[in-house]
C-alpha cells in the first residue's frame, strides 16, 4: 500500500510539472532571428528551453532573476543586427565629395567616430563570452557571427572608398597648388611682370617726390620741416632707384630691350 502511495503521488508530481522545450526547439526560434523574423520568433516563446549548453532557459524574465532568457536575447540580437546594418548601410550614403556644411574636418571626424563605434560593437565583440552573439551560438548553436562579418565587409568596401576620395581629393589639391606655384614662378619671370615691378618702384619714386614737395611748401609758411618725412621719402627714393636700376638690367637681359618708364600708366 505505501508502495503503491508513493508511485501515485510521484506520478502526480510528474504529471504536475511544466514541460521544457528541447534545445531544438530553442535552434530553430533562433534560426528565425538569423533570417530577421524576429516577431515571429517571439510567436514561438512558450515555457522554458534546454540549451545546447546543458542549462535551463526562459522565454521570458522571471521574478528577481538575472539569469538569461530568449525574449531578451531576441530583444538584444535585432538590436545589434539593426544598428551595425545601419552604420554599414549609412556609410554607403557618405562621400568624400559632400561633406556638406559640416566642414572636412568634422565631416573627417564624423567617419572616425562611425568606425571605432562599428569596430567596437559590430567587430570587437563578437569574440567577447558575454556578447549575445556568443551567448546566443552556446544556447542554441545559431551562429550570428556571418551576418556581423557581412556587415563588417559592407563597411569595410565603403570605408576604402570614402578614402580614396580623400586621397583623390587630397591629390588634386596638391596638383592646383603646384601648378598655381609654377604659374606663379612663371609669370615671375615674363615681361609682363618685370613691367609691372619697375612701373610700380617708378610709381613709389614719384609718390615720395611729391612728399618732398609738400613738406616744403610747409616749411616756407610754417618754418618747419619734419625732417623724419624728409628722411622716409628720400629713402624711399633711393632704395626704389636702386631697383629700377637692377631689375632694368635683367629686363633687358631677359627680353633684348631696354625698359621705358614712358609704358607706365
């Protein structure tokens, strides 16, 4: 009779406790978050699961525990895919071409600042224990790790462009400023240019002429002469002589004819 009591109440016990889905079960929900099915996948939470990891695990939080359950992994796995998706997918958008009103240099720092972010989370930590990516392939053997790698080389194609353009863009620059300073060096030695230096001394020589002229039309009324002003404009004269007289040489050396101050306009 005791024997019998005890098989009966151990049956009711048995009958009594809540069923635990295989670790099956618990592969093919995560295989629908690995094809991004993951309202379906919810559909599917009933009860608690085995895990390819030998533990219990939950659909969905319970009471006090800080344990891990499939309701939330599913939570974290879409958000993970959906923002290294995103970054990969905005790096498509950008070009070095259009930085846009922000400027090179934040536009510069704007990229860096996206690749450390994807490197971290999309890269990094895919090899971290504790990430979803890895608690999600101990559970339930669904690797999400080619969908992160997918992404990685979307943004990788796309970083590789964004730098090319600045090289090409950074090339060019190079290539205008270095024909703007062979111009420049060019046009230094035309006669176009000589011209226009000696036009210009012959105009200073002229200019501290008259100076001289009107201090000394101040001087007979006023009895004074600033001789500091005096002092400036003969130096001025001097020095701009001594120009006239050395770039006159190379003018003519240059171009085969003497230079005439009566071109000047």
């Amino acid at each position: 009779m005791r024997i019998f009591l005890i098989g009966f109440f151990a049956m009711t016990i048995g009958f009594g406790c809540s069923t635990t889905n295989s670790n099956e079960s618990l592969k093919d929900i995560f295989v629908l978050v690995q094809n991004k099915r993951f309202d379906e996948a919810k559909g599917k939470l009933r009860g608690d699961y085995s895990t390819y990891s030998g533990e219990r695990l939950s659909s969905v939080k319970e009471p006090h525990s800080i344990k891990d359950n499939v309701d939330d992994l599913i939570d974290l796995a879409q958000s993970k895919m959906e923002r290294c998706e995103s970054i990969s997918e905005e790096a498509k958008k950008i070009s070095a071409n259009n930085p846009g009103d922000e400027g090179e240099f934040l536009f510069k720092e704007k990229i860096a600042e996206d690749h450390q972010v994807f490197e971290r989370e999309c890269i990094q930590d895919l090899s971290n224990r504790e990430s979803v990516v890895s608690k999600v392939k101990r559970y339930s053997s669904v690797d999400l790790e080619p969908i992160f790698l997918k992404y990685a080389e979307v943004f990788r194609v796309e970083s590789k462009r964004i730098g090319s353009e600045f090289d090409q863009i950074k090339s060019q620059s190079e290539k205008a400023t270095l024909d703007a300073s062979e111009r420049k060096l060019k046009y230094e030695q035309s006669e176009e240019y000589y011209s226009l230096k000696l036009c210009e001394m012959a105009g200073l020589i002229k200019l501290a002429n008259k100076a001289i002229s009107r201090e000394n039309e101040a001087g007979k009324l006023s009895g004074f002469v600033d001789k500091n002003k005096m002092y400036e404009a003969g130096r001025m004269i001097q020095v701009n002589k001594e120009n006239i007289g050395r770039f006159s040489k190379e003018y003519k050396s240059k171009f085969g004819k003497s230079w005439r101050q009566s071109a000047c306009k």
